[in-house]
C-alpha cells in the first residue's frame, strides 16, 4: 500500500517498481483527473460525485476491452453503495459493444484490496500518481521514501503526461475538469 512506503522500507517497494516493469504479465492502466473541484456534478453526473467516478472507471475500461477476449474485472471496494454502481458499469460496458449475452465481460466484483496483490501494486502507482500529482514530494515534509519511489517510476515512465492509448506497460490518461 502507498501509505506503508517509507525510507526505511524503500528497497522493498523499489524491487516492486522493478517486478513490474520486468513481469511481461503485468500492466497498469489509470486515469489522473485533475480539476476535479470545478466539475458541475448537477448539471453532468445528476449531482453524483459517485455517478462521476464510475463514468471515469468506464472510460479507462472501455479502450482495452476487446470482443475476442473474456473479462472478469474486479475493483477495490469504494463503499458501501458500489454493489449497483458496479452492476451498472456492467451493463453499460456490455452494451456499448454490443455484448448483450455477456460473453465479452463475465463478471465485474468488488474485492477489498488487501485480499489481493496485483490490487494492491495498483494501490501503490495509484497512490504514487496522486502524490505527484498533488506536488506532495516538493513540500518540505514530503516522504523521502515516496520522492525516491515517484522519481524511480518517473525514470522509468514519464507520469507528467498521459500515455498514447495503445501503451501497454504503463498506460495512463490525465483527464482535466
């Protein structure tokens, strides 16, 4: 988790950084929004903050699914209130290609990201993106061990800017308000 990453443990999320880039298996899609606080949730997401956050999940979803595949997606636990929100993001996804026998996309569930390890190495670019993002590491007591992560990952992917859609190692779209 972002929230364990210290200087004293610094070498340990390091190596994770360096399992990731050099497992084939794995990538990472994600989507920064910045400007988040000048969004009009009443006159475009019918005044839901949550209505807003599943659109951002259908538009980092939606690019990489491809009808020849199977899905079966899981997303952390957000709160209580996600179980017909996710069903929802289902519906929408099948519908938007056309997968009305729910073929393409099997199964979407929540699942607590402590139960799950490729969960929680999301969590960590996850919470690495909004720290740079929010310009913690230039505070004056900003985390060393999160500076050293964040520019390992910067020298590794530029995270300043949104990645082309078709990347596949680190994929990321920077959405502005």
């Amino acid at each position: 988790k972002w929230t364990k990453v210290s200087e004293s443990k610094i070498d340990f999320y390091l190596d994770l950084l360096d399992y990731f880039w050099n497992n084939d298996d794995l990538h990472y899609r994600g989507i920064v929004a910045t400007g988040k606080d000048r969004l009009d949730h009443e006159k475009f997401n019918e005044g839901d903050y949550d209505l807003w956050y599943y659109k951002m999940y259908f538009r980092m979803l939606d690019p990489i699914i491809c009808q020849e595949d199977e899905y079966h997606i899981l997303l952390d636990i957000k709160d209580t209130k996600g179980g017909k929100r996710i069903q929802k993001l289902k519906e929408v996804l099948c519908n938007n290609i056309y997968d009305f026998n729910e073929k393409v996309i099997k199964h979407i569930g929540q699942i607590n990201s402590r139960e799950s390890e490729i969960l929680q190495l999301a969590d960590l670019f996850n919470g690495a993106l909004a720290y740079h993002y929010r310009k913690l590491e230039k505070n004056v007591a900003s985390n060393n061990g999160k500076v050293a992560f964040i520019e390992k990952l910067q020298s590794k992917q530029n995270i300043d800017r949104k990645t082309s859609r078709q990347a596949s190692k680190f994929n990321l779209f920077v959405w502005s308000a």
